[in-house]
C-alpha cells in the first residue's frame, strides 16, 4: 500500500494535520502567530546546515528551529518590543538561510520544495519521521493540555495553581519546532504557520469549549489537506499552496456563517 505515491501523502499530510490544528489553538490564542513564522522560516537554515554537514535534514531543521524558538523567548521583553523581535527574527532567519544555501557547491538542491513543501515526493523513511515526530507533539499536548490551557489563560492564576508558565512555554517552543520539522516537506517552510492558524480561525467561532475547538480546527484541518491534495492532483497545482487555499477558503466560509448566524440572532431578538 505504501508504495502508491498518493497513498503516503495522504497520511503525510493526515499525520501533520493532527499535530498541527490542536497546537494551532495555543497558537491563536496566544497570538503566536509571528513566532510560529520565525520558527519556521529558520528551518532553511536548518536544511543548509545539513546539508553542509551531512546530516539527517530533519534533525538539522529541529535543532534550528529550537534555537530560535528559545532564542526569541529569552530575549523577549529585553528593551525590544515583541513584534520588532519576531519581525527581525523570521526574515533574518529566511535570508541567512537562503544565503547559506547558495554557498552549498556541489549540491543540487530544489528551493521550491523547501519553501513550499514537496509532498508527493514523500518517501517511507519520510513518513515515519513525520509519523514519530507527530506522535510526539500529540503526546506532548495531551500530557500538558490542562496545565498549557491553565498558563494560557492566565499567568497569575497558573502560578496560584503551582504551574510554572515558562516551563508550559518551553514545551510548547518544543511542540512548535517540532511541528515545523514535520511539516517542511508537507507544505514547506513558507506556508507551515498558515497550516498552524487558519484551521484554528476556522473552527473558532463555532466552538464553546477548548477541547471542541481542537477538535473542530483538526476536522478543518484534515479537510483542507485531502481535500488540496485530491485538488492539486486533478487540477495539476501546487500541493502545499493548494492545501493552505483550501484552508483560506474554509476559513471565510466559517467567517461569513458565523456572522450571518448573528445577525439573524439579532433579528430575532429585536423581533
């Protein structure tokens, strides 16, 4: 089974979908949506370094996307705004980067398929790392979920609750990187945080509890990826592109739903 090539993209694709639309939601409701693109845009260094030193790119991408992840943490609220910060980090990340990479002599190496994820060309080995690496961050999440929910709402409370608020960022810095591991072949490393947001955007307004809304924003999830897949199969587009357009799209539909739900609340109620 494993040797159809649309048969290991659709679980690629399935296996990233699961880790990342539950981390989408810390994500969201942190507002990390900047620091989910400084992580990820540090991942081409990550595939240079590898390259460079002949090791495993995912391990490569992994370890660069930590150091970043724990280097804005630390030098958050150090005399420089926050935005500022990530705004610096993810396009100094993305040039060094891509600088680093026109220096490799002697290796050909496809960009698009860095930037932009190459999932149709997933291999075995592949698919077990993304399966490994997505098997972590769910474990991960569901280890922490209470404790990351308690510190996401409120420091203070979390502290009251014996929960130490760095220590639940750390492990969600370490769920992040990882995803962005996983996820580089899927939809490359310019379209990774998209993946990450809009599933959770989407499910949000018909959700009441956190729970549903990992749940709802993995349905989404799920959805935009078989769904670009089978798309970018039959129309002869983009994969990863095609993924995140689909996602867009479920996006504005849940958005429109939402607000006409509203306003015939309002006419109700005034009737």
């Amino acid at each position: 089974m494993l040797d159809d090539f649309m048969v290991r993209a659709t679980l690629a694709g399935v296996l990233v979908a699961l880790a990342a639309a539950p981390l989408g939601c810390f994500v969201v409701w942190r507002r990390m949506a900047y620091f989910g693109d400084a992580t990820a845009h540090a991942a081409i260094l990550g595939v240079a370094l590898s390259l460079l030193m002949d090791i495993s790119i995912f391990a490569g991408v992994l370890a660069v996307a930590l150091v970043m992840a724990f280097g804005v943490s630390m030098l958050s609220g150090r005399g420089v705004g926050m935005d500022t910060l990530l705004g610096v980090a993810a396009h100094s990340a993305l040039a060094v980067g891509l600088v680093a990479v026109s220096f490799l002599s002697g290796v050909r190496i496809d960009l698009n398929a860095y930037l932009f994820g190459d999932i149709l060309a997933v291999g075995r080995s592949d698919l077990w790392v993304i399966g490994g690496g997505a098997a972590l961050v769910l474990v991960l999440l569901g280890w922490r979920w209470s404790s990351l929910l308690m510190a996401t709402m409120s420091r203070e409370l979390a502290y009251a609750s014996g929960i130490d608020p760095r220590r639940e960022q750390l492990i969600l810095t370490l769920a992040l990187a990882m995803v962005v591991a996983v996820a580089l072949k899927v939809v490359g490393v310019l379209l990774i945080t998209a993946l990450l947001i809009i599933p959770a955007a989407a499910a949000r307004p018909f959700c009441r509890t956190p729970e549903a809304m990992a749940i709802g924003a993995t349905g989404v999830a799920l959805t935009a990826v078989t769904g670009g897949l089978k798309t970018a199969y039959l129309m002869d587009t983009p994969t990863g592109p095609t993924m995140v357009t689909l996602a867009a799209a479920l996006f504005l539909a849940a958005t429109l739903a939402s607000q006409g739900l509203r306003l015939v609340q309002r006419l109700k109620a005034s009737a």
